[in-house]
C-alpha cells in the first residue's frame, strides 16, 4: 500500500472517530419531518382552538384570528443516556416549535411531536414565543438544546454547549463549556436519580423523569464517562496509521 493510501485511511479513520465522538451531536431532522412537523400546526380548528386559549390568556372578551408563522424549530432535550455517561447523544428531539401569532400581538407556540407511527401530532400549546426567540440567536449550525430541568438552554455545536438562557443551572448566559464537561456536570446534578440507581430504588423524588428530573441532593454521583479522551484516540489512530505507512514504504525503497 502507497504512503498516499495510508495517508487516505487516516483521514478516513479520523473522520470515523469525528461521526462516533460520544455527545458530539443530536439526531437531525429532514426537511420532510419539519415540514410534517408544521403542517400538524397549520389546522383551522386548531387555530379556533388557539384562539380561544388566547383569549383566557390575554383576558379579551373575543378570540384573536390565529396565523401560523412559516418556520419551525427543532427542540432537542437532555438526554438520560448521556447524563448516565453512556456515550450517547447529549439532546434527543422533544419536539418541533411552530410560532403562531394573534391579531391582538398576543404569540404562541405549538409544539409538534413525532408518534410510534411516525406521524406528526401537536403535543402541546404554550403561550409566548420562546422557543422561536432563543432559535433565531444560534450560530450557524448549532442545535437548541434545553435542560428542562433547570429550565436552561444551550446552543450545541461543534463539540461544545453554550449557554442561551441559564434558567436555573447557576451558571451566566454565554457560558460555554465541552461536552465532556457539560456531561460531567449533569451526571452530578442527576446521575444518581437515574434508573436503577440505589436513589431511585430507594423511591427518593421518583428518581429520574424525562420532563421533570429532581436536583441533585448533594450525595456523591456514580462515576461519569469522560468524553475528554476522544482527541487522543484519533490522534493516536492517526500517528500509528503514518508509522506504519512510513515503514512500509521504507522498506520498498529497500533494494
């Protein structure tokens, strides 16, 4: 094999390692689900329905006519996995936000979710337009993922989580962190109230809930994974491919 072979397979391998990196991305969707996702949200009778939930909360004595607004926002939340060091995803997709807006200013957000069968359904409505407002400030790239359980959420990119809103996590907007880090920190937040932890067995706060995960009670949390030894692997898995190609190429030149 020619040292510029060996030198493809280190790319190949580097790129492998890259797409495998624990947390280092959040399943994606196409643009065929968002627009599912938004066409669930488009619905006349959900509109009067909207309409009328407006009005409770907008204290009118009529019902605003209801626009659903042409974008939709992926919203990714907390993995369990990923706070038990599993090497899994740090956000799995919660839903997808569809802002609507009143004719009396009021806004909205429906929220539409993906079913067993795949189809899309809407989940919830919830006033204001939050999720549309901390969308429209990510970078280029990045994934809207929320801590639901200190109502935080981050911007997700390139290996990194970067706080938008910090809720009740402690911790400044614009905060930024690794994944490796940031996985550190949930685990002692909430790794011992994962299932099957002796927390959790005990019957303390119902251990960990998807939507409503306990704080931490200051005992010692299990062990985490550390993601932080992804850049070594590949930069090892690299250093042994080019030796070896080295050698080998070397040696032909051997007569």
């Amino acid at each position: 094999m020619s040292a510029r072979r060996y030198l493809g397979l280190a790319g190949l391998v580097a790129v492998a390692l890259l797409i495998s990196a624990p947390g280092a991305r959040a399943d994606s969707l196409s643009s065929e689900d968002l627009a599912a996702a938004k066409a669930a949200a488009d619905d006349p009778t959900l509109r009067a329905e909207i309409g009328r939930f407006l009005t409770q909360t907008g204290g009118s004595g009529h019902a605003p006519s209801v626009s659903v607004v042409d974008e939709s926002f992926p919203v990714y939340e907390l993995s369990r996995d990923f706070v038990a060091g599993d090497g899994a995803i740090a956000g799995q997709l919660a839903y997808v936000a569809v802002p609507v807006t009143a004719s009396d200013g009021q806004t909205a957000t429906v929220w539409s979710v993906r079913g067993d069968d795949g189809a899309w359904r809407v989940g919830n409505i919830a006033s204001g337009d939050r999720e549309s407002e901390l969308a429209r400030r990510l970078p280029a790239g990045a994934t809207l993922l929320h801590e639901p359980q200190v109502d935080a959420w981050y911007a997700l990119r390139d290996g990194r989580v970067t706080l938008l809103d910090s809720g009740a996590s402690g911790y400044a907007a614009g905060a930024t962190a690794t994944l490796a880090e940031y996985q550190r920190t949930v685990s002692g937040r909430y790794g011992a109230m994962l299932a099957n932890s002796p927390y959790a067995q005990e019957g303390k706060a119902g251990g960990y809930n998807a939507q409503v995960m306990p704080r931490g009670d200051g005992g010692p949390a299990p062990d985490a994974q550390d993601t932080g030894f992804v850049p070594l692997l590949i930069f090892g898995g690299l250093l042994l491919i080019c030796v070896a190609g080295f050698f080998l190429h070397s040696k032909r030149r051997v007569p």
